[in-house]
C-alpha cells in the first residue's frame, strides 16, 4: 500500500514539473514550488524583522541608516527583545538554508526545470528584505559617500570618506575606513557618482540607489548564468538554483548592496558573449567589470587565451592574448578619461589588507609564526610576519592561476576560472563571504555532481563566516578539515588506510577522483 502511494505522489510530482514546460503562471509555480516560495518568503521575513531590533548587529544602527529599527538621535537604543530577535535571525538563515538544499535536490531530480518559473521563487525569498537595512555590512555606505566625493572632484584614490567632513554621508560610514583610500575601478565610482547627483545629495536615497543596482545587478546574474550552463551543455535552472537563489547571493550580495554582484553580472555576460564567439564584445564587458573590482581582468586572459579555440598550441595563443589585454587597456583608459578619475585604484588595491582575521590562512600563519618566534625568547612585531605570509599567499595564487590556466583545456575554461578565483580568494589577504561568491556563481554555471556539492559546502561555510563571531568558528572548522585530508591522505600513502576503502567513500559525495 505504501509503495503504491509512493508512486502515485511521484507520478503526481512529475505530471506537475511537466506542466511547467507549458503553463509558467504565478498559480501553476506555487502548485510545485509552493512550500518553497512559502517557507523561504517566511524565512527572508525572520531575517529581516529580527534584524530591525535596535541592537541588531545584523544591520548598521547609526541614525540615517534605515528608516526602520534605528533609535532617535540623542536616545539610548532599546535592549527589549534583544537576544529573541538574534535568536530568529539565525532560525530564519537557517531555515533558508535548509530550504534551498531542498530546492536543489528537487532541481537535480527534475531535469530541465524551466528558469522562468525559479525567478517566482527568487522574488518570494527576496522580497521581504526589502524592509530590513543592508545585511551583515556597512559598505554601501562607504559606496555612497565615494559617489559623493567623487561629484565634488575629490579623488578617492587620493583621500577617505573622512575629508568629507560632518555630512550625512560620512556619519553612516564604518570608521574603520573614514581615512582608506578606495581600491574600486573608476566604472562603478562614476555609477555610484551618477546616482549620487540624481538623487539630488541624499545621503539615504543614493544608499537606496546603490541598493538597486546591486538588485538589478543580480537580475543580470539571473540572465547569464543560465545562458553559459546551456553553451556548456549544463542544466540551466540547477545553474540558476545554485547561483542565484544562494543564501551567499541573496544575503551577502543582493540584500547587502555590495558591488561584486555588478561586477558578476559584468562579468558573466562578457565571458558568455566571448563563449558565443564575440570575443571582442566579451573583452569589454569583462574590462567594465574589472573597472568595478580588479580581480575580474582574470577573464580576460581567458578569454584571449581560448580566442582562437581550446585547441591551439602555447605559441598560437600569445597573440590573441596580447591583443585581448590591448582592447582591456583602451577601455580603461577611456573610462579613466571619462571618469576623470586616472588610473589611482591601481595603487589603492592593498587597502582590504588592512582587516586582520584568523579566518585567512596568510594572517592565522603570520600569528603562528610570531608565537613560535616568541617561544624562542626572540622578540618580534607582527607586521614582518604579516608582509611574508601575505606575499607568499601572493605567490601561491599566483601558481595556482597559473596550473589552472594550462590546465583550462582538461578543466574547462569557465571552470578554471572559478577555482582561480577560490584559489586568491583563499589565499588573499582578507575573506569575505561577497569575495567567496566569485567563484562560486561562476561554478554554478557548470554544475557537475563535484562542483554542486562544493559549492553547497563552501555556501554553508560562507554564511557561517559572515555572522558576528563567525569568522574564528570556520577557522578552526577549516583547519580541522585540512587536518584530517592531511592524515588520510598520509594514511594511505603509508597503508595504514586502505584505499579501496576510502576512495568509494569521498567519490560517492564528489564523483570520480581523475589524475591531474
């Protein structure tokens, strides 16, 4: 009887993913994806009412920077209901989480499962945000108050939010960086300018604006990450799943403004353009995202690199690889006249090195090898340690980008460049869950049973290191991690495991282990 009723719901589940294909209305989704679209709405809604308590720290709680659970200038912020509003954001990420493992498992099944009716789902989960501030991060108050500099001819490349002086854009910008200069591109300080001056100099309406590009921003991630799935031969709504309908995405880019998801959008478009055979389009697109944050110019080498097919030997490639960084450099030459803005970023990108966590191996090393020098009785600063460590994870990415590059025609080229992103995002000077999403949206666009899984760990991982205390909490858990590769791998060099034993074990979660 029971197995009898198992078929029949699995009939029932099918007849409703084929209906789909043909009728996308609001009502025919939610008949499939309603408890979706209803459990990941109420959990959006925990983290956005949660995170209006006065003493959030959520969200920022200076004066001016929302309209809603923000106490009066001059009052003392109210401590009622303190740890039960903590407390539900937490439930709420968590049963976000746990509904979008759900989705992608409901995904994998159905094969095919149009994008148009995933979108319904993005906007459910996505809406109630928009009554909560900016989540987990102040810097789209930094975003505004370079716009604003930026409109009075002021270089951020040059000063920090500070030389503002007492105005309404300054006060909401974390004092940590009153005095940096910007490491971002000259493209997205003249959109953030731009927005600046149409909203007239309002402080809160340019934050809302810059909030806005970053939503309309993702819907372009929404675009073109199915459209390089399906030129990769790869599912298009498991790709949407992954990338889009992220708690990394909605929560760390979307909800937080941040502009890496500009860059993204930017970038994926430039790569897929590239991928359809319009290189010089793609060269473009991927310059105009680099011209937001730096580290998208790696999709420019690719996309020199594969200009004249996967193919081609060493030598033949140098050419269209030259040629690719030509066309980069005529772009951001252009935007730097534009702009009026030059070329200052390039000598500000060290300003995130100065946020020390013991999530980053380059700083938990540093740490370690000051204690060890310590136990020795020899006295010394940090900072000598930081410089090496930081250097040698430099190094380190550097190889990495390098193995992966040669290595892009057994990888794939959009592959590659996902873990060339992990790679100098792991070994960067600072980890943050928004640089995580670089590579992991780019994955998403080739979502193998190996990539799907990584990219839900690394997911998870992401949004523990993104709340307050996080950070110490994914170190020790990936340090652990580490630990243990290292002694299985150990033990079965020397025998003491077996392999026959422990490779059916990792290849059944990752696929099949291939020889590099």
């Amino acid at each position: 009887m029971l197995s009898l009723l198992s078929s029949r719901n699995r009939i029932g589940e099918a007849e409703r993913f084929e209906s789909l294909a043909s009728k996308r209305s609001f009502a025919n989704v939610f008949r499939v994806f309603g408890r979706h679209m209803v459990l990941g709405f109420v959990s959006s809604l925990m983290v956005a009412l949660g995170s209006l308590q006065q003493l959030s720290p959520y969200t920022s709680k200076v004066p001016g920077s929302w309209w809603l659970g923000i106490a009066a200038y001059g009052s003392v912020p109210s401590s009622r209901f303190e740890i039960p509003a903590e407390v539900i954001v937490l439930v709420g990420l968590g049963i976000g989480v746990i509904v979008w493992l759900d989705l992608l498992r409901i995904v994998r099944i159905h094969k095919k499962t149009p994008v148009a009716a995933l979108w319904y789902i993005g906007a459910a989960w996505l809406l109630p945000l928009a009554i909560a501030g900016p989540l987990f991060s102040r810097d789209i108050y930094s975003y505004a108050a370079l716009g604003e500099m930026v409109t009075h001819h002021i270089s951020p490349y040059s000063y920090g939010p500070n030389v503002l002086g007492g105005t309404s854009y300054l006060s909401t910008v974390d004092p940590f960086w009153g005095n940096a200069k910007t490491p971002y591109g000259p493209f997205f300080l003249g959109i953030s300018a731009l927005i600046t001056t149409v909203t007239l100099h309002h402080a809160f309406a340019t934050m809302v604006g810059l909030r806005i590009l970053a939503l309309v921003s993702a819907v372009g991630i929404g675009i073109y990450v199915p459209r390089l799935a399906g030129a990769y031969g790869f599912d298009k709504g498991l790709a949407f799943t992954l990338a889009v309908l992220n708690p990394v995405t909605i929560y760390h880019l979307v909800s937080a403004g941040h502009n890496d998801v500009l860059m993204l959008a930017l970038m994926l478009a430039g790569l897929y353009y590239a991928k359809i055979s319009r290189p010089v389009l793609g060269v473009i697109l991927v310059t105009l995202a680099a011209l937001v944050k730096v580290p998208a110019e790696i999709g420019v080498l690719y996309i020199g690199w594969r200009w004249l097919g996967d193919s081609k030997p060493f030598k033949e490639r140098i050419r269209p690889v030259v040629s690719a960084f030509l066309i980069s450099g005529i772009v951001m030459e252009l935007v730097a006249k534009i702009t009026g803005l030059g070329w200052g970023w390039i000598l500000a990108l060290s300003t995130p090195g100065q946020v020390r966590s013991p999530a980053v191996p380059a700083t938990a090393l540093a740490y370690w090898l000051q204690d060890i020098v310590h136990l020795a009785g020899i006295p010394a600063g940090l900072g000598g340690f930081l410089t090496f460590t930081r250097l040698l994870g430099f190094a380190i990415s550097g190889l990495g980008a390098l193995y992966f590059l040669t290595r892009s025609g057994y990888y794939g080229s959009l592959k590659a460049i996902g873990y060339t992103f992990l790679v100098v995002t792991l070994f960067a000077p600072v980890i943050q869950p928004w640089y995580i999403a670089w590579g992991l949206i780019l994955l998403a666009a080739v979502p193998s049973n190996r990539v799907t899984w990584g990219i839900v760990i690394v997911s998870i991982s992401a949004m523990v290191l993104g709340l307050p205390g996080g950070p110490p909490i994914i170190a020790v858990a990936f340090y652990v991690v580490v630990g243990v590769a290292v002694l299985v791998i150990l033990g079965v060099r020397f025998k003491v495991l077996s392999r026959d034993r422990v490779m059916p074990v990792i290849e059944k979660y990752f696929g099949q282990i291939q020889p590099i």
